[in-house]
C-alpha cells in the first residue's frame, strides 16, 4: 500500500525562486551563487541550468549549451510540482536558447515576478556566449519586471562599444527604460569616470508602473549611493544582486523595496567577499539585510540638471526622545480636550478637509495648536503645515505624497518636529534622507481609516524594519493598532504605537488611553 504524500503545512513553505542561469564550476558566479543567496534569504531555490562553464576565478575556457529538450525538461517538470513565486534569468547561451525561453515564459508563467541579469561576459573578461553577435534581449523585455545590467552590458544593450562618462551611463539607462516594460536598476559599481565614484559606488534606479505602491513614485528615477566596499573579492556580485533581487519579489516585497534590499545585501555580501583562486574571489552568503550601513543613500535623480520630484532637506528636524508611548491620532476637537486634560504627551490632529481661510477646518486646526501648547504636549499636526508654521505648533506629520509641495528647510529652520510616514525599505529610506524627528511605519494591519494604495505590513516586517531604523530614530507603528494586538506590536520593539478606532470610536478616549497605556508600559496583559 503507497505511503500518501503529507501536506506541508503552510506555515513551512518557503516561497519557491527559480534561478535559470549557467553553472560555474568555481563556485563563485551563476547558478552557485543564486543558490547561496535565495536560500539564504529564505526561499527555497530551484535551478534550471542553462549551459555547463568551466572556469575558475581567472578564465573561461569552454562553455557548453545544455540541449533544448533538457532546457525544456527542467522548465516542465518543476512547473508540474514546485511553481515559482519569482525567476531570475542569468546566463543564456546563444540567440536561439534565449528565444525558447522568452516563448515558453510568456505561455507558461506570463505573470510571475522575472529579474533578468543579462550576462555576458565573466568577471574574468572572458565572453560567455556562443558565436560573435550580441545577443538581443528584447524577447524578454516585456516579461521582465526589473532588468539589471552593468555599465559594459547597458552599452550593448544600446548598441555603444563604450559609455565614456557620466552622461553616456544616464542616457543610455533612459533609453534602454524607455524600451523594456518593468523598472531598470543600472548598476554603476564598476562605473570609474571621475574621483569621486573612486570611494562612492553609485546605482540607477528607474521604476516602471508599480502595484501596491504610492503613484508618486511610479515611473521616477533615483540615484542610489554608498561607499563603495574596497576589495577585489567581488566573483558573481551581478548575479547575486539579482538573485537577492528575486528572492525579495518572491517574499511580496514590493520593486523598490527589493532593490534596496537587494543592494544592501550585495554591501554586506563584498564585505564577507573572500580569496579562493589567484583571481577575484566569491561573495560571503550573509542573512536578511538589518544594518542601516549597509542600504544605500537614496536621492530623486536629476534629468537635465532638473530634480525630478522632491528635493532633499538639508536641515535637521527636531530631536524627540525614542519613546512617545501610546500616540493617538484624533480629527475631533472634544476628544483632543480629553486626551490632553487626561496627561498625553504626545498626539496628532488630523482633519482630511482643506482647511481654507475661515472654514471651519482653519479654525479647528489653529484651536488644536492652541490646546497643545496650553497643556505642553507634543501636538502634530497632520498635512496642515501651513497653519502649522504660522502659529507656532510643536510638530507636522507628512505623508510621502505632502513632501514635494512642504518647504522643510522653512519648517526645520523654525523649530518643527516632523513625522514622516513609510510603508517599506524604500520610502524609509527617503524618509530618513530629509533627517525627520520621527518615523511611522505601516500601516501594519488592515484599517478602514483611510484607503492605501500599500498593502498591511504585518507584524515580521515590522520587526525587520525596526531593527534597520530604530537605532537611528524614533520609530512609530500605525494601522489597525487596538488592546488586542497591541502587545504583540511591542513586542517588535517598536518605540511606539499610533492608534486612531481603538480611541476615536471609544465611548470614553480617556479610558482607551489608560487601557492601552498601562498595556504598552507594562509589555503584557489579558483582554
């Protein structure tokens, strides 16, 4: 009698990447390294081999297509029982190889998350491909959802011998965007035209439409800087990054977000780098990406000598100690009197209404810095900064679609705080490049309080965010917050915790407040 296959309960699955891509018989590129790194980030690897390399870390000497009935093999028998959450694409052997596989993409897999690494020649110089002509990648370029090349393979793919400066890298990167249907990430590490990219590496970011993201950012560029990590030791670094890439889109990470976690990760990766042979030597295999070291400087990238989209505030916000405590968000001005005669220190005021000259959302909002001033609380004031700085509130709190239009400089110069709002690494990221006193991280559960285009982070990428941005900053979590998960959001580390139903929709503020304090102060409790 046959033995039936067990379920795996879905709380062991581990997302399934594919990598398709050659083998390199050094261990250190390839197939080898996608394996190191998508399982170390936990996923679980499968690999469809593309061609068999002999090399080591100074030569290439044969490289050798697998058949196209393996090729075909390998592609249909994983899809029959282990489905992938993402592909990375690496090594194609030849034109014809790479047209075999854009076709049985786009019939089999058409939706599926696809980062293509389009490799052609080694870290050794030596040519990967067969025959002389370059291969064209156009096949897969509506499939792919980010594209990855260095600067030798963004010059072939736009028909150049050479990108002989800065200028060259950025147009060639915004004409190879302008063709393909995902986002573009151009690596520039290798990228030396002037003194300072000698200690800096530097990376384009140019993102296509995203899916649950803010509209801000979709089709937008960013430069992407870090201090460049000083070693030779850097075989594979291209298909670790896109492999590190992969493995993000499969977790649910948004682009933007698997980008820079991607790169923080390829940081960490060249600084565990390591000798093996006389020539450049493999990558360490580190975990999830947590140092804030590690992750680029993000800034809006300059299209002919024009930011395009926010600039970068240059002035540092007002300093405010780590824990705020429990940190309401009312929009009533009975309620506010409330929580303020009943000793809160630290609350927002959010009216969604344009508070127009004389409305009634004018007067409540200059009513509120009032309040907060006469019971010494840190009162911020959401969107509203215009009201905010002309009567002197404590603080302003922004989402990422109010930054382009605020004058941080005129708010910092004037003794603002601000709160800036995050739902990812990303938007973090250029959060924190504008020094804000505080940083909101959410939404973390559902909540119909307000309608976002991001999904609920969750309770695991709260924790992995507070470990990369607390130690830099306060840090607060927002969305769906109440007495009964309050808790286990404490449990993240997180400094503080912003609630707005679990008090606006109680029949006593007061007591919400005292509930859910003495619950945040002692760590535990029952319901």
């Amino acid at each position: 009698m046959e033995a039936k296959a067990k379920s795996i309960p879905e709380a062991f699955k581990k997302p399934i990447v594919w990598t398709i891509a050659g083998s390199d018989s050094g261990g250190g590129a390839g197939i080898q390294a996608d394996l190191a790194t998508i399982n170390a980030l936990g996923c679980h690897c499968c690999t469809i081999i593309t061609a068999l390399t002999a090399q080591s870390s100074v030569a290439v000497t044969l490289v050798e297509p697998v058949s196209d009935a393996m090729l075909l093999a390998q592609l249909e028998t994983l899809l029959a029982d282990m489905p992938p959450a993402a592909i990375k694409i690496g090594l194609l052997a030849n034109q014809a190889q790479l047209n075999l596989l854009a076709d049985w993409l786009a019939t089999h897999v058409p939706q599926v998350a696809l980062v293509l690494d389009p490799v052609m020649v080694a870290s050794c110089g030596d040519t990967l491909q067969q025959g002389s002509g370059r291969l064209d990648f156009s096949p897969l370029f509506e499939l792919a959802t980010i594209i990855t090349p260095n600067v030798a393979e963004l010059a072939q793919m736009t028909g150049k011998e050479k990108l002989q400066n800065e200028v060259d890298w950025h147009q060639a990167a915004t004409t190879l965007k302008a063709r393909i249907g995902g986002s573009l990430f151009a690596k520039g590490g290798d990228l030396s035209l002037h003194g300072r990219l000698a200690t800096e590496a530097e990376d384009l970011m140019l993102l296509g439409e995203l899916n649950d993201c803010s509209p801000l950012h979709s089709n937008m560029g960013f430069r992407l800087t870090n201090p460049r990590v000083q070693t030779d030791n850097n075989h594979g670094s291209g298909c670790t990054l896109a492999s590190a890439a992969a493995a993000f889109l499969a977790q649910g990470y948004v682009v933007p977000d698997a980008l820079v976690l991607a790169k923080a990760y390829i940081n960490h990766a060249l600084a565990l780098g390591y000798r093996s042979g006389a020539g450049p030597g493999p990558l360490g295999r580190p975990g999830w990406p947590e140092s804030l070291e590690d992750f680029p400087a993000i800034s809006p990238l300059a299209i002919d000598g024009a930011p395009k989209g926010q600039t970068v505030n240059e002035v540092p916000f007002a300093t405010l100690e780590a824990n705020l405590g429990i940190y309401p968000v009312v929009a009533d001005i009975e309620q506010l009197k409330v929580l303020l005669k009943a000793g809160v220190k630290t609350i927002q005021f959010r009216l969604k209404q344009a508070a127009t000259p004389g409305s009634e959302a004018e007067l409540a909002v200059i009513r509120a810095i009032e309040l907060g001033r006469e019971y010494g609380a840190q009162l911020f004031i959401n969107d509203h900064w215009q009201l905010a700085l002309e009567h002197g509130a404590f603080g302003v709190h922004l989402g990422q679609e109010d930054l382009a239009g605020a004058p941080l400089g005129r708010l910092a110069e004037a003794g603002l705080a601000l709160g800036l709002s995050s739902h990812g690494y990303f938007e973090a990221l250029l959060a924190l490049a504008n020094q804000p006193s505080y940083l909101a991280l959410g939404h973390i559960f559902p909540t119909p309080t307000k309608t976002m285009p991001s999904k609920p982070q969750g309770l695991e990428r709260l924790r992995r965010y507070v470990a990369t941005f607390a130690p830099r900053l306060p840090t607060v979590a927002i969305g769906g917050i109440d007495k009964h998960n309050l808790v286990d959001i404490r449990a993240t580390g997180v400094n503080s915790a912003a609630v707005v139903r679990a008090i606006c929709a109680h029949g006593a503020p007061d007591e919400a407040l005292a509930e859910l304090t003495a619950l945040w102060e002692d760590g535990h409790g029952t319901f």
